[in-house]
C-alpha cells in the first residue's frame, strides 16, 4: 500500500498549529458543501481535531442500480454548463484535465447515502469495527464503529482514533422524472437530524502506515485493533473500553485502555504495511509483513501474545499486504513488490512459500481474499492493472492466468477487496483520486451494453464491468461495512467517505 507520508500532505500540514487552536472536526452532507456543520464531538477528541479541509472535487458516479453503465457525472466550469450544454462524463486517465476553476460535479440521484468526515490529519488505513447493532442493517439513519490512525508531521502527534458515526441520514435525491414513493417508504429515511461523531483518542508514538480490526475476536467482546507504524513497531491495543464509552452514560475508560496489550518488536526499525488478522483463530492470530521482505506471526495463547522467532521469508523484496485463507487455518498470501503473489503454510518447517507466482512485471500492492468463495483472490498492481486469480490453478513450475484483468486505471492500486457479501462485488481505489466499483457477473457481451455503449461514444472506453466510480483526493483505503449491505468506507488526504450508491 503506497503510502502519504505526512509531509507530503500540503495544506493540512500547515493548518494544524497547536491543539488548543484547532478547528472542531466537521461532516458534510450531500449537499453540503458550502455549509459549516459543526460537529457534536464527545469524548477525548475534544479539542483535538482540525483542518477545516473540504475539496470542491467530490465524486464521479458510473452507473445504477438497474446495471446501466455510465451516466450522472458533469463537468462544470465555475458553475455553469460545458460548451455544447450537456452532461459528460468524467473518465480517469481519459478525459481531459481539469481547467482552473472546473469542478466535477456528482449526480446525487446515484448515491443513497454520502457522508465526509474531516480529520485532524491525514489518515491513510482505516477499518470498521463488527457493532452489536445487528446484520443486514438497511434502514436509516445508520450507525457504524470505525478506527483509523494518523501521519501527523511530528511522531509524538499520532493518534489511534475510535470513532462512532450516528444519525447518518440518507441522502438520495429523486431524479425529476421519478415518481414520488414518499407513501411507500420508510418514514425512518426521512430522518433530518444532524450527523454525530463521538470519538474517542488513544496517543501513539509513531505515523501509522496501516490499521486493521479483528472482526473474530469482536464478537466476544474483544476488540483487537492493530496498527503497523512507520518506527517498525506493531502495536496490539483491545478498544473495548472506548466501544463501551459510546454506549454506557458516565463509563470511565481505564488508563490502561490506552495502552497496547503487545507491541510487536520482532521486525526492528524496519516499517512495513502487510497486516492481517487471522479470520478462523478464536484467540486472535496477526500477520506482520515488512520492506524487508520478513513475516512474523503473532498469536494469543488466551494469557499473552506470542511472537514466532522465525520469520516467513522469500526474499529480500517489500511485503506490500497480506491475506489470511477465508477456509484454512493455517494458509495465507502474500503480495511483494517483486510482483510476486505468494502462498504460504504456516505449518511449514522451513517457514518459505508453498507457491509464487509472478502476478505483475511491477509491484503487486494489494490482494483480497474472497470470503464467498475461497480459491478467488484479487490483487491490484502499481501499473494500474488490477485481477483476480482462480488459486486451484497455481502449480508449482506453471504459471497460470488471471481469471479476469482490467486496465482501466492508469495509476497504482492502491486498496481492493471483495464485497463480504456478494462475490462478485469488488471495490478498486487507484491513486487516479478514484474508487471504482465492478460487476464480475456482468457479461461482456450483455445485449443492454452493447446498445448503451453504441448511443454514448464515451462509454466504448469503459468495461461493461464497471458499474460505479467515486472520487475521492489521494483515495488510500477503501472497506466495505459487513453490516450494513453495500456501504463503503473510503480514506485519502482531505478525510473519510462513507458512501452507499444505488448501484449495490
């Protein structure tokens, strides 16, 4: 996952000057954008956040509901209409570069929730912790439980942020040629309540590089969160506590909730961004992958955290992401910028790979594991080239073929994953400033395509695939909520998105 270090982040950086003088944090609706909605901050945010950012360049929308491909974004320039008065379409790596004073404008028909959320820095690795709230979670407004961390431009600045996101409304608009279904519809959709964040701060020492929850462990109460930082530290803290504070009037969260339960040396100073947790071990099972090309693997033995001594390695080239078997215990993968996928044992003696296969002539930055159907991995590499591989075609000495691969994106991957849900669901985020979602069931021959595409000569350029695309600035990562069917949480250098189109 390539990363935005904090001095790289222009404006923000400068914004931040001292605590004390910081702007409150801030939610924009759809809508908006020229609004200064304060946030309602509860708990140890307080005071703590700032950068009072929002870009004008939101979102691209690519498509519907109803599987048509491609409709709904504009381009405008200081507000008004393109020369020959019509709609374009804004297509990354195609269309032409924005003007001074051009925006793109989004078509808030297309999207049935967009939520942004300002940071007090950038916060490039974000995850969404499994709630107590219910599955299938449909109606509005929505609640949800996120963790995220930053790269702040001073070491002892960092922070782990747990947060809870409430009141988030829907915000569709009905296209004017729709009918009005008010009668019909759930008179919950029509809530008109502010967005609330409630946040509470844990200190770190070093920029975060990437944060992931433990979805298992969750579900015993057991909120194990780690955080992979720029120092070569690993940090396993139990947000627990600060899960309680949310819901429990007059809880005090313990001194020793905001300290780590383990802090995982084993890779030195050496920094890293490979980081998964075991979905199948009751206990918590966490692997930790290097610029060094080492993997440790660090378990709960139900009274402490091991380390193993011997590290997974294959060479000496960067461990970009790791992915744990959704079925096998003991199996994992890894994706190298040697553009190598690797499978891996756990129980192997000598601790190498089991199988590689060269997946890209460049780096292969990302893989997600299907939890729907196993032997289907996607990866997503540095040129822009992003696919998903049949695992029960990798053989030793053969190489096999991606089952299906797109190029539609000209600049890196950098975050994939499958929809938990659907497993023909994938969300795609490049460093084109976009989020792309794709179709896998989507034949490429479809009648219906055919016909749009022959009607609209900008779409001959797009695969019929691709239902949906979302911008979003520096867009770092990207996860989808388990709980809430088709919701999207997103991250890049102006904040979060938590967005659900009417696409999925």
């Amino acid at each position: 996952m390539p990363k935005r270090a904090a001095e790289e982040t222009g404006p923000q950086k400068a914004a931040r000057t001292s605590l004390s003088g910081a702007p409150p944090a801030k939610v924009v609706e759809w809508g908006d954008a020229d609004k200064d909605m304060d946030l309602k901050i509860e708990g140890g945010m307080e005071g703590r956040v700032g950068d009072d950012y929002e870009s004008e360049e939101e979102i691209v929308e690519l498509g519907d509901e109803e599987g048509e491909h491609m409709e709904g974004i504009k381009e405008e320039k200081d507000g008004e209409s393109n020369k020959n008065g019509a709609q374009q379409i804004y297509v990354p790596g195609k269309s032409r570069a924005l003007e001074p004073g051009e925006i793109l404008e989004p078509d808030p028909t297309t999207y049935e929730m967009y939520h942004k959320v300002n940071m007090p820095w950038p916060c490039m690795s974000v995850d969404i912790l499994q709630d107590k709230l219910g599955n299938e979670r449909r109606s509005y407004p929505a609640t949800m439980y996120v963790v995220t961390a930053t790269q702040a431009m001073r070491p002892k600045d960092n922070e782990l942020l747990v947060l809870k996101l409430s009141s988030l409304k829907k915000t569709l608009e009905k296209d004017e040629n729709e009918q009005d279904s008010d009668a019909d519809s759930d008179s919950d959709d029509d809530f008109s309540g502010d967005p609330i964040l409630e946040s509470e701060v844990i200190p770190l020492r070093s920029t975060t590089n990437r944060i992931r929850t433990n979805t298992l462990t969750s579900r015993s109460d057991r909120y194990y969160t780690a955080t992979m930082h720029e120092n070569g530290e690993v940090c396993i803290f139990d947000v627990g506590a600060q899960m309680r504070a949310f819901d429990t009037p007059g809880y005090v969260i313990p001194k020793t909730a905001k300290r780590p339960q383990q802090v995982v040396k084993a890779h030195g100073n050496v920094e890293g961004y490979g980081m998964d947790w075991s979905p199948l071990e009751q206990n918590g099972a966490l692997l930790t992958g290097d610029v060094s090309g080492r993997v440790y693997l660090t378990k709960n033995t139900g009274s402490k955290w091991t380390t193993d001594r011997q590290e997974f390695q294959a060479s000496d080239a960067s461990i970009e992401d790791i992915q744990w078997s959704k079925s096998e215990r003991t199996v994992f993968s890894t994706a190298g910028v040697d553009g190598y996928i690797r499978i891996w044992d756990t129980r192997a003696k000598n601790h190498t790979p089991a199988l590689s296969v060269v997946a890209s002539k460049t780096d292969v930055n990302v893989i997600s594991w299907c939890e729907k159907i196993d032997y289907l991995l996607a990866s997503g590499h540095d040129d822009g080239v992003w696919g998903v591989w049949d695992l029960r075609n990798f053989r030793p000495n053969k190489q096999p073929s991606p089952v299906v691969s797109y190029d539609f994106h000209k600049k890196p991957i950098t975050a994939i994953s499958f929809d938990p849900l659907d497993e023909s669901i994938v969300a795609v985020a490049s460093e084109d400033n976009t989020v792309t979602l794709w179709d896998l069931a989507v034949e490429a021959d479809d009648e219906e395509v055919r016909q749009q595409q022959a009607g609209n000569d900008q779409l001959k350029d797009i695969p019929p695939q691709m239902m949906f695309g979302h911008w979003q600035r520096d867009v770092k990562d990207v996860c989808w909520h388990r709980q809430i069917p088709g919701t999207l949480l997103s991250t890049g250098s102006d904040g979060m998105n938590v967005w659900k189109t009417i696409s999925v």
